[in-house]
C-alpha cells in the first residue's frame, strides 16, 4: 500500500492528472485483494480496487485506471520492473516508420506443396520523453 501512495505522489502534479498504473496480470490479481486501514489500524477497510461498471472503462486503484502489460515482471521476479505509473502519453513516444514495411515473397520455401509464403517486417521504435521530469515512475521489487 505505502509503495502505491508512493509511486503517485512521486510523480510530478501536472503528470498525475492523466496518470494510468501498469502491471502484470498476476500482480493485479494480487493488487485485487489489497484493502485500506480500518480505525483500529488493521488492513480490514474497503477495497483499493474498484472494478469499473460501465463497459469499455478501466477498473481503478486508488483512482487511477490500471491495464495490464503482460511485459512488466511479476511480484516473483527479483530485480525486475514490477509496475509503473504515470502520464505514458507525456512520457513515452513510439515511432511507427511510415516506410518502415517491408515485405518478401517466399516462393521456393513452400514450392513442393504448391503454397506462396510471405514474410513481412515492420519498423517501429520507442523512447522515454522528457526522463528528467519523471512523468513515468517504475516500481522494482528492490524498492
């Protein structure tokens, strides 16, 4: 809970009004069952989770929408991103080459069953954008 409210307010202010978190699908399923303190100070209050009740929205942890990235590492990972949180449109730009396509026919390959293949290649890239002012934070394991 406290790495949670620590990745939010970690992220500069004018990020988090767009902000999103990023786990694995076993970590949600993890992230489900975490709850609030009660008055007595246990872990017994309402759930950090909210699933979402109208179609096509994301469910929410602590008010921010999460999706999950089977990408990400998992709790039982060591050393390893485990989640992120933040504006990714402020903070990740991907690069989809416009005459990055490219495509080969495979005659020979597939001739003795009288079959044409094709193989196809794609050019696309990703950087970080403005990694200064952190509008993305990652939670490691380690942290």
């Amino acid at each position: 809970m406290e790495k949670l409210l620590e990745m939010i307010y970690t992220c500069p202010s004018k990020y988090r009004k767009k902000a999103v978190f990023m786990f694995h699908s076993l970590t949600i399923l993890a992230l489900r069952q975490l709850r609030a303190k009660d008055q007595a100070g246990t872990y017994e209050g309402s759930f950090l989770w909210q699933p979402s009740v109208i179609a096509g929205q994301p469910p929410t942890l602590c008010g921010y929408p999460v999706f999950a990235q089977d990408d990400l590492g998992t709790l039982a990972g060591t050393e390893q991103v485990i989640g992120a949180f933040g504006d990714f449109k402020a903070g990740y730009k991907i690069l989809d080459h416009e005459n990055g396509l490219s495509v080969q026919r495979l005659v020979e390959l597939y001739a003795e069953a009288g079959l044409v293949g094709f193989k196809l290649h794609k050019r696309v890239g990703g950087y970080c954008v403005r990694p200064a002012n952190k509008p993305i934070v990652l939670l490691t394991e380690a942290s």
